[in-house]
C-alpha cells in the first residue's frame, strides 16, 4: 500500500507542475473618428493587427504576469487625426519570478481590430509584429522581432531591428528593411523596395520597379515586372523579368554569380562584365563580346541592363 500512497500523493504535485501559466489581461473598446489614424506605441510585446467589418477598435492585451496592473500601464490617448494607444512597463514592478530566466516581458501580447480603411502606425520595442486585411496605409515598426503583412491593399512601410520581414498578398507600394534577417515578398502589385544588412532576400511577383539590397546574402527574383535594381556584398543574384519587360536595370554582385532571365523579344540595351569569372549567353545579341564582358544590345536596343560580378560568372538566358 506504501508505494500506492507515494503515487496518489505526487498526483497534486504533477497537476500543478502541469497547470498553464496564469493569465491577465486588459481588453477595450475604442472609438476611432471618421479619417483617424489608429498608432500603437509600446516599450515591450508581440502584436496581432486585423482589418476587420468593425466601426471602432478592438484592444486586448494579455499577459502571464499575476496582476497586469502592476506590471504596465496603458492609456489612450486623442491627438489631432489620430487615436493613440501607449503601452509602458511599470517601473521597479516585479515580473513573475520565471523572468530570472531571460523570458521576455511576461510574454505579453497585442491582439488589435480596426476597421479596415484605417491608417495605422505600430511601434514596438519588444516582439513582432503580424498585420493583415487592412485597406489603408500601414506603419509597421519593430525594435525586437519579425514582421508580417498579407491581404494588404495601401501603402506599406516595414522596419525591424532584430527580425525577418515577409509579405504577402500587397496591392501598393512597399518598402521594408531589416537589420537582422531575411526578406521575403509575394505577389506585390507596386513598386517595392527591400533592404537587409543580414539576410537573404526572395522575391516573387513584382508588378513594379524593384530595387533589392543587402549586405549578407543571396537575392532571388522571380516575375519582375518592372526595372530591377538589385545588389549584394554577400551572395549571388539570380532574376527573371516577365514576358514584355523591357525597364532594365541594374544588378550587381561582389562575392558571387549574377544570372538573368529575359524576354527575347524585347528590346534593350545590354552592358554585362565580370571581374571574376566569364560572361555567357544564349541570347541572341548584337555587339562587342569578350570571355568577361559584353556590350550591345537585344533586338532594337532600348533600356539599359547592367550586369556586373567581381567573382562570379554573368549569364543571360532566355525565359
């Protein structure tokens, strides 16, 4: 029986050992006026935007500390055109004791609804960031971590220090940057800019001009239909323009290949070189031809493509 008690005794024990991490919260309802920009300002958390069908927004904040009151303080503030939301740790408040161990902020998070057409501004300093369904301009800004947009039609800025950045599904124009990752982008119906000190960067359908930079990785690029300005100190590049365009552009490498696909049909002037390594092509173009270096043009000639490696072999294929 002795054994039997020892069981049934660390039952309770186990229970509690299992039992999820208590949860507080802050939850309001805001009005938003008429043309109103909605701005989040927080100093720590993760944050979860959604456009919805809604006349006013939607805050719920939730955390695993005992008593959120202590540990932050929100207010909602009115300014001219905007409705402000301002989130700030409390200070000297004492944090459950797991944050000896480096969790961040007692995982606190933002889940945010605002009506679809409003302008929004996020701004965090402690966790990413994830926005969709919005049909107006969005500032999205995160200090700790990724940031995601998808289902977005309106103008689109991005900005992260210690994250990726992807998107998806954007009808405008959009320029993101990162410090600490990779960018990611799919079906963008505008212009968009991308720039990474610390990552690769992978494009897919770009119905505008394109330029794409980074400083530690590789640029992929399919469907460009636009010009391509695309460069990179750490990586090859590799970019294939739709059927029809003929924007050009200029693209360059200093620590690997550049391969490009284009349209036969179209008509473009061409200025390719590699300081490393061979130009080749299947192209059928008209000019002056080295082993390292062309210069001429495809059909009539037109704008100008510029291809350049300083390590790398230059190749021009046909799509």
């Amino acid at each position: 029986m002795r054994p039997l008690a020892l069981a049934l005794a660390a039952v309770p024990l186990l229970l509690i050992g299992a039992a999820p991490a208590p949860m507080s919260q802050f939850e309001r309802t805001i009005p938003l006026p008429a043309g109103a920009r909605f701005v989040l300002d927080a100093d720590a958390g993760s944050v979860v935007l959604r456009g919805t069908s809604r006349a006013d927004a939607s805050v719920r904040a939730t955390s695993t500390v005992d008593d959120f009151d202590a540990k932050f303080r929100i207010e909602v503030k009115d300014g001219p055109g905007e409705v402000r939301l301002v989130s700030r740790k409390r200070r000297g408040s004492a944090s459950s004791w797991f944050g000896l161990f480096g969790t961040n902020d007692s995982n606190l998070k933002f889940e945010i609804e605002v009506p679809q057409a409003t302008q929004v501004r996020i701004d965090t300093a402690g966790g990413s960031v994830r926005a969709s369904g919005l049909r107006a301009d969005a500032d999205l800004e995160s200090s700790g971590g990724s940031i995601t947009a998808s289902d977005h039609q309106g103008h689109l800025k991005a900005d992260t220090s210690g994250g990726s950045i992807r998107l998806e599904g954007v009808r405008g124009d959009a320029n993101v940057k990162t410090s600490g990752g990779h960018i990611e982008a799919r079906q963008v119906e505008g212009k968009l800019a991308a720039e990474t000190s610390g990552g690769s960067i992978d494009i897919q359908d770009v119905s505008g001009d394109l330029r794409a930079e980074t400083s530690g990785g590789s640029i992929h690029i399919r469907g460009a239909g636009g010009r391509v300005d695309a460069e990179t100190s750490g990586g090859g590049v590799e970019a294939a323009f739709t059927k029809g365009n003929a924007q050009g552009g200029h693209l360059e490498s200093s620590a690997g290949s550049v391969r490009v696909s284009l349209d036969p049909a179209v008509d473009l002037s061409i200025d390719a070189s590699s300081s490393g390594g061979s130009v080749r092509t299947e192209l059928p173009l008209k000019g002056t031809t080295s082993r390292s270096a062309f210069k001429g043009t495809l059909g009539k000639g037109g704008n100008l493509l510029q291809v350049h490696t300083s390590a790398g072999t230059v190749e021009l294929s046909a799509l």
